[in-house]
C-alpha cells in the first residue's frame, strides 16, 4: 500500500514539475500543490477531488475578483481582508468541504498577492489555470497507476494473511507437542506478524477511500478480524507450552497428541483452501465438521495416558487439552466467515451490473 501510494505521488510530482517547466505557467507550484492536494489512492476519489477542486478554485476567482472591484484603489483594506480570509480559509475544509476550502484559499491568495499594489484579479485566472493542470495530471496519474486503489490490495492481503497465520498456528501446534520445528512466538515477527501488518494498512487504506464501496464494510470487518483470531490461538499455543521441553516430550508419547495433530491439520488445511479462495483461485471451501472421533481419542488418552496414580489430570494433560481447545476456537470461527467471504463474492459479481450493493 504504500509502495504504491509513493509511486503514484512521486510520478505525479514529476510530471507536474516537467509540466511547470515547459509550460512556463505563472506562480507554477500552484500545479504542484494542485497535483498532490486531489491525488488519492484510487482514480474515483482523485476525480472527485479534481472536479471539486477546480469548481471551488473558480468560484474563489470569482469572489476575490469582486472582492477587488469593491475595494478598488484602497488597498489598505486588504491588511483587514486577510485574516479574515486566512480564518475561513483555515476553517472550510473540515467545516464545510473541500471544495469550499479550495474557494477560500483562492481568495485568500488574491488578497495576499493585490497587497501593496493596484488591485489586479488577473492573479485569479492564474490560479485556475495551474490548479486545473494540476487536477488534470493528478487525473491522468490516478488512471494510470493503480487506479481501483485499495479494493483488490484488501483481498491480496487477506489471502496472504490467512495463508501466513494458518501456517503459524499449524507450526505452534507441532511446537506444543513434541515436534522441535522452531516458531517465532512474537506476533510482529517477520513470518507471520508481517502479512497482518500489511492486511491493516491496505484496510485502513479502504476505509479512508472516499466514494461506494463494493465491499461490504461489515463482511470486510469479520474477514479481517478473523485474521486476529487466528494469529491469537496461536500465540496462546505457543505460550501454553513455552519452556515446557519436559512437558512436551512427556505429550508426543501419549496417543492424545495425535488427536489433536489430526484436528489441527484439518482446521489449518481449510485456512489455506479458504486462503486461495480469497485470492480467486477457488470457491470458498465448506467448513471443517467437530471431529467426535478425534475428541473420544484425546479424552481416552487423557484419562489412561496423562493421569496420575490418583486418576487427576497431569499439568501435562491440561496444557494438551488447552491446546487442542484453541484449535477447536479457530474452528469455530470458520462458518461466520465462509459466509463472509461468499456475501463479499456476491457482492463482487453483482457490482458491475447493479452499481452499489444494498
């Protein structure tokens, strides 16, 4: 996310700067500060932003040249203008809209500029004309370079996230019980924490886009915090049994910690399925079933294996019945987003042709 966003904001820099210099515009940085104020992360929000910008910079021309014929040759009144223009300039934006916000810039730049001097609204026209070069180059840049924004990087980065976090919970799993595979227990490391961190980027990216959204806000949400979910029963595997190289050893010699490897590898394995799916290589798969079989294994390996003489359960025992608690969570979360991820299927499809989603 942004990698692309500096591509797109160094390309339009550039071609502003090359504009400026041939055209030899006047007050020429007026192009650059037009190309970077409308360029946003997708070529919908940046027209919109052009359109507004160069309608709110025509009717500030419009205002500060009438503004200048009232005034006429008493120029000592713009000293009292220009706060007063500085303030609504200011204020605009965030209280009315951005278009407004262009308006009251362009009108305080008259102003600024006629100080001192016979008032001349000429400097009015400049400024629409550099901030429509700008708006047409930040247009030009937006088609051209990456121009559905963050709507397909979301989907890239949810696949890669569930494909990453799968492997990292299937990896604390073998950790627990017996197998010495090394795992990164920090959630930030570069294995599974980095995809994660690129999901959230692309997902605030998302959500600061203005205009429709095809995806839908809530199913993108359950998508992208079921991501969490997974990353967090892994974690709570790895910490279940870190420094326990005792505890473990004494697990892999007991039937129950292939009960639970069977049930991990079936959760994990449709996370990856669910993965591809995401990535539009395949439908989404249906959910994994609670596995009766697996768990009358683990409560009878419990109950023989991993008691004591007295017939209690062993820290041992508790820690594998933990472990395969939090797998059993990651499954549970399976139904809420497969349908999820077929609404957000459907509502792909069907955008093209109806417009915005209902």
């Amino acid at each position: 996310m942004w990698l692309h966003n500096s591509l797109r904001g160094a390309v339009g820099l550039g071609i502003a700067v090359y504009l400026a210099g041939v055209t030899g515009v006047g007050h020429s940085f007026w192009v650059l500060l037009g190309t970077l104020s409308v360029l946003r992360s997708n070529a919908l929000s940046t027209g919109q932003n052009a359109v507004r910008a160069v309608l709110g910079t025509v009717a500030g021309s419009v205002v500060g040249a009438a503004l200048l014929h009232l005034i006429g040759d008493h120029g000592t009144a713009l000293w009292f203008v220009l706060p007063v223009a500085i303030l609504v300039a200011g204020i605009a934006p965030a209280a009315v809209s951005f278009a407004a916000g262009q308006a009251a810039f362009t009108v305080t730049l008259v102003v600024l500029f006629n100080i001192g001097q016979d008032p001349n609204w000429h400097i009015a026209l400049l400024r629409v004309q550099d901030i429509a070069l700008g708006c047409a180059v930040s247009v030009l840049v937006a088609l051209f370079f990456w121009p559905r924004g963050a709507r397909a990087a979301v989907h890239k980065a949810l696949a890669d996230a569930y494909h990453d976090s799968a492997g990292y919970l299937g990896g604390a799993v073998d950790y627990a019980l017996g197998h010495h595979r090394p795992v990164d227990p920090d959630p930030q490391g570069r294995g599974g924490g980095a995809t994660p961190r690129r999901l959230d980027d692309a997902f605030r990216s998302y959500l600061a886009e203005r205009g429709a959204k095809p995806l839908s806000l809530a199913c993108t949400t359950t998508l992208v915090t079921g991501v969490v979910g997974l990353r967090l029963a892994g974690d709570a595997v790895v910490s279940l049994w870190q420094g326990e190289d005792r505890a473990r050893v004494q697990a892999v010699r007991a039937d129950a910690h292939r009960a639970v490897l069977g049930t991990a590898a079936q959760v994990t394995g449709w996370y990856h399925e669910f993965a591809a799916s995401l990535g539009g290589r395949s439908t989404v798969p249906d959910v994994v079933p609670l596995w009766p079989e697996g768990a009358t294994r683990l409560v009878e390996s419990v109950r023989t294996e991993l008691s004591d003489a007295q017939g209690r359960a062993t820290p041992v025992a508790v820690r594998v019945i933990w472990t395969d608690d939090h797998v059993d969570a990651a499954r549970r979360l399976q139904p809420g987003l497969a349908d999820a991820a077929r609404a957000q299927a459907r509502a792909h499809h069907s955008w093209p042709r109806k417009g915005r989603p209902r």
